[in-house]
C-alpha cells in the first residue's frame, strides 16, 4: 500500500460513529425539510477502504426548495455548493438521467475536522435508494467488503489519485454491484 492511502484509506473502525455525529449536525442544521438524513458511501461499512470524507444523503421533497432553505445554514457550517446536479445513471437501467438528479456541497479546507459530500436527493428516487441498498449490501455481506476496498485501493494507485478517473472507472463496477444488491433486495424484503 502506496500513497494511494492518501486518496483510499485503510477503513478505520471510528468511522461509523463519527458519520453519526456529522449526520446529528446536519439533521439539526437542516430541520424538517430533511426528510431523511443518513451516512452512506464506504465510510458507513465496517472494514471498507474509502476516501477518508463523510458521504451524507439528505432527502428531500423538493431540490431547489432544499436548495434556497440549505444554502445559509450549510455555507454557515463551512460547506459550499458545487454545480454537480446529477449522478451516473447505472447501465442498462434504461432512466434517464432526470431521474436521477441531486444537489451537492462539500466540506473541505484548513480545520476541518470530518471532511463531508453531501448528497441532497428527492425521497423515492433512484439515487437515493441505490445509494441506501450500497450501503446496506455491503453490510449485510461483510465477506464482498475486502475485494471491493482492495479493487478502491489498487485503482487509486493505477490512477495517479485522479478522481475524474478512478470516478469514471469505479462507476461500472458500481453498477455490477447494484445488479447484486438488486437480487439481495428482492429476496430479502429490503426497502429503504
């Protein structure tokens, strides 16, 4: 392990609980108009390697109702709005990618404690459900945990920490495990 570690990190077992204490801010910060407010992404899966930022998703009735009541109390945390409106639709999904749009900001710079990518979605849409049967696939199938982190650490590496790459190149594998967790939601009764 290289300095790929930099950009994927070994999973750290405090990540859980401190993605809870970002998620108690934010829901505190956002009030009712966050319907819900949840840690996703690999920080939130015990024993997965990840960027060492705090994914949150925050779902909403309405984005730009969202965005006009989020923009004061998020920029007064330290958070910034940046003009990514949409997430990669799957392949072979057949959605359009208005279906699938969000809102996003980020927390990053000198003294920031937890960095944070908040996602900001309509409820029942599918970027929030897939981003919701992710994380719970994973946990619910602890022995796929290892191969996924280790395939996050190598294209790290192979990728000079390029985001816009290793981005473009992990989405398919992405896709590859929703089709898994899809079948497991289907089975299993899982809903979000």
């Amino acid at each position: 392990m290289s300095d790929s570690l930099t950009f994927v990190a070994a999973a750290d077992g405090r990540w859980r609980e401190r993605g809870r204490a970002v998620v108690e801010r934010l829901r505190a910060a956002l009030g009712p108009l966050a319907v819900r407010v949840e840690h996703i992404g690999s920080t939130a899966v015990p024993g997965m390697a990840a960027k060492p930022v705090f994914d949150v998703q925050v779902s909403v009735v309405d984005l730009e109702v969202a965005v006009a009541a989020f923009d004061g109390p998020l920029a007064g945390l330290g958070f910034v709005r940046l003009p990514y409106e949409g997430d990669h639709v799957p392949a072979g999904c057949g959605d359009g990618p208005g279906l699938w749009v969000k809102r996003f900001w980020c927390l990053r710079g000198v003294g920031v404690v937890e960095p944070v990518n908040l996602h900001c979605r309509l409820v029942g849409s599918p970027n929030e459900r897939l981003a919701l049967l992710f994380r719970d696939w994973f946990r619910a199938h602890p022995a796929a945990v290892p191969a996924y982190g280790a395939f996050k650490v190598a294209l790290a590496a192979a990728v000079s920490q390029d985001l816009g790459v290793y981005t473009d190149v992990k989405d398919p594998v992405v896709d590859l495990v929703a089709v898994v967790a899809e079948e497991w939601a289907a089975v299993s009764g899982w809903s979000v």
